[in-house]
C-alpha cells in the first residue's frame, strides 16, 4: 500500500492519497485540490471513494472537485457538512455546505474492506479508517493530544467514550493524524496524557 500526504500550508490539514490492489483512495481533501489532485495523478489509477474523517472546511474544501466519484461520511455528520457556520467555511470568506454524501450509519461500517469506527467527540460525526495496517484518524487523535472539543459538534465526554476504543486496535497500527505527523500507535499510549487518562 502506498501513502502519499499532502499538507495544506495554512491550516497544516493532512490529506492523504492512499493506493493499493489497484485501487485509490482520498481521505480529506483539504484546501490544496491541485497539489492532491497531482498525487491522485502520480498513482495513475481513478480515485475508487472519497472517505471524509469529519466535516470541517479544512477537510472537506476539495470534495466539490470529485463530482462523480463516491464520497463517504457518518450520518452524524450531515448537520455540520450543510451548514457553513457549522463546518466553519462561513468564517473563510468562501462558505460552502456539501451535498451528495453517501451516508452510514451506527458505531462499525465496512466499506471493501475499509472498517471504520464512529469515534465522536472533535464533531458528532467523527470517524477513524482502517485500511489494512493504517489507521486515518482524522482530528479524533493526534501523537501526543487530540482534537479540540469546544467548536461545533464538539463534545468532551463523547470524546473520552471513544478513545477508549482505540484500545481494540492493533497498537502496531501506523496512525495517520488530520494534522501532524504519522505515528505508531502504541507510541501514543506511552506519552498521550488523554488516552493514558481513559486507562486509569
Ligand atoms: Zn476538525
């Protein structure tokens, strides 16, 4: 599997082009659609899903430039991705709400052999994504903090209820945060105040 990342100069928004068995995945599309639209090109193979961790602009800025392609989020996020004062576009100048999602529901959705797990907290409708030994977890959790929980959607106890099930994954999974560098998980329950808190 190959992962190529590109990260937005502003808001430092990781989105990632994820290949492999011929098929291509985009996870985020952020603010910089020619730089992600370059590394969908380098792969050369037609983007299968777009997979969206959550509805923030920085996340989601690109998805109108994949009309036509299937975009995924949880149901619990549709709120936030029509609102431009939700998804805070509407304090870019440039407010935009997405339509056209392809929605699941519930706490585990396979996709493929996708599996994603409902992890709300940053937003109502936060997910991570497994693809086989890579988890993407969006503004859920980064190396050493996680997700603020003060903007729309945003709910503090929810996110302590869904770190605790980062504890099922394999902790040699390599984590793929929506800012920031990658990571292996098991690294982060060494010094990540917030997943050591849950265990305690
Ligand atoms: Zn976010």
């Amino acid at each position: 599997m190959d992962i190529q990342t590109v990260t937005d100069r502003e808001f430092g928004e990781n989105s990632y082009i994820v290949s492999g068995d011929g098929a291509l995945y985009v996870i985020d599309p952020g603010i910089d659609y020619d730089a992600v639209n370059d590394a969908v090109k380098r792969t050369g193979l037609p983007v299968k899903y777009v997979f969206l961790t959550h509805g923030h602009y920085d996340h989601t800025f690109s998805v109108r430039n994949f009309k036509g392609t299937q975009v995924y989020a949880h149901s619990a996020e549709k709120p936030l991705l029509e609102d431009a004062s939700k998804n805070l576009s509407a304090f870019t100048g440039k407010p935009f709400s997405i339509e056209g999602i392809n929605y699941y529901d519930g706490q585990n959705h396979t996709i493929d052999d996708i599996e994603i797990t409902h992890t709300p907290g940053h937003t109502a409708g936060c997910v991570v994504i497994r693809i086989k030994d890579s988890l993407f977890s969006g503004d859920t959790l980064f190396y050493d903090t996680v997700g603020r929980t003060d903007l729309p959607g945003g709910d503090p106890e929810a996110l302590k209820r869904s770190l605790l099930l980062f504890d099922k994954f394999d902790k040699n999974l390599k984590v793929y945060p929506g800012h920031g560098a990658p990571f292996i998980l098991g690294d982060a329950y060494k010094i990540n105040f917030y997943l050591r808190r849950n265990r305690t």
